[in-house]
C-alpha cells in the first residue's frame, strides 16, 4: 500500500499510484536487458519498449506490460503493436496487445509470443505505443516500471527524447516497492541537433 501513495515534491504520481495497487511481478520470464525509449513531441508521448531474456519456467505464452498514464485513452483507441523479435526479426507480423483486466489510466496488456516458449528459449520483444496528449507544459512526469520476480537487471536503460523545445531540466528519481522516492540527479539534455534533445 505504500507504493499507492508516491509523491514527488509534494505531486502525487497518479499513474504509478493506480498501478501500484494492481502490480504483481512477473514468474515465467527472467529479463536479461531492458531498453526504453520515451519521445516527447510537444503533448505527445511515444514509447518504445525492447526486453530481452529467456523463459524460467516450463511454458510462458504472453509477455504482460503495464500502459500508465494521467491521460486515460480507451484501449480500443490505442495505438499500441508489439513485434515477437526471436520468431520475427523483419518486423513483418505486427501483434495487437490483448488487454488485461479493467481499462482506466493504469491498463495491463498481454503481448503473445508468436510461438509459445519452453524452459530456458530466449525471447525478444519490441513495444511501441502512442499516447496522445499526456504530457502537459509545466512539470509533468515520465515512469519506466518493471514487475519481475527477480533481484536485479543486468542491463536496464531509459531514455527520454524532447522532438521540440530544450527542457529547463530533468530529474531522475528511483522509486521502490517499499514506497521510497530516492533523487538519483538532476540532469541536463546531453545532446542537441536539429532542435532534438537527448
């Protein structure tokens, strides 16, 4: 429960608040490297999510992420596909998400694997989704969350990219299930070319 109630100077972060509450860690998959990349264009936010690992049980069917956003777009009006890399590596099979459980601002999706996987295949997997109008000027906040049964991730990295306009600045806090909102730093953009930011 106290996961469902994180505030960042003094703002309460509705989306990881809702689901806090509904999160339970993956068991069938072990994650091996995690890269995700947000684009800010103005409002619009797209997210690209790559995970790579191998499956830890007998049988694993489905990879499940979670879509977090103060701004709640109806499932059937996502534009959310996903590509199962290992079987698929010419992107030539989109796969639609299946949703999982309620629709509202935290919705849990379901991406199958094109071909089940047994103990110890390896998998990858690409998700991109657009979500249209969630990121307001001012201050506003981007979450990157994982739910796996295991103690760490050998490599995990996110990226954030502004398509227009140089952010003021950006800070980078690590929350944990227990509840506790640690600052990481404050960073500036690394990189500037042709009005883009890294």
């Amino acid at each position: 429960m106290k996961s469902a109630v994180l505030k960042i100077g003094g703002r309460s972060i509705d989306s990881l608040n809702v689901a806090g509450l509904r999160r339970h860690p993956n068991r069938s998959l072990v994650i091996q490297r995690v890269q995700n990349l947000a684009v800010i264009d103005g409002e619009d936010l797209t997210i690209f999510w790559k995970c790579v690992g191998y499956c830890g049980t007998d049988r694993a069917a489905a990879m499940e992420f979670s879509i977090d956003a103060d701004a709640n777009i109806p499932f059937a009006d996502l534009d959310c596909v996903a590509f199962d890399l290992r079987h698929d590596p010419r992107k030539r099979h989109a796969i639609r998400p299946i949703l999982v459980g309620p629709d509202g601002m935290s919705k849990k999706i379901e991406v199958p694997f094109l071909s089940p996987l047994a103990l110890k295949d390896p998998f990858s997997v690409l998700l991109k989704r657009k979500l249209p109008g969630c990121m307001k000027s001012g201050i506003d906040y981007y979450t990157a969350t994982l739910s796996f049964a295991q103690e760490t991730v050998p490599s995990y990295e996110v990226r954030l990219r502004f398509d227009h306009g140089r952010p003021q600045w950006v800070r980078v806090y690590d929350c944990r299930p227990s509840g506790t909102v640690n600052l990481l730093r404050d960073l500036w953009p690394s990189m500037e070319h042709a009005g883009v930011q890294d």
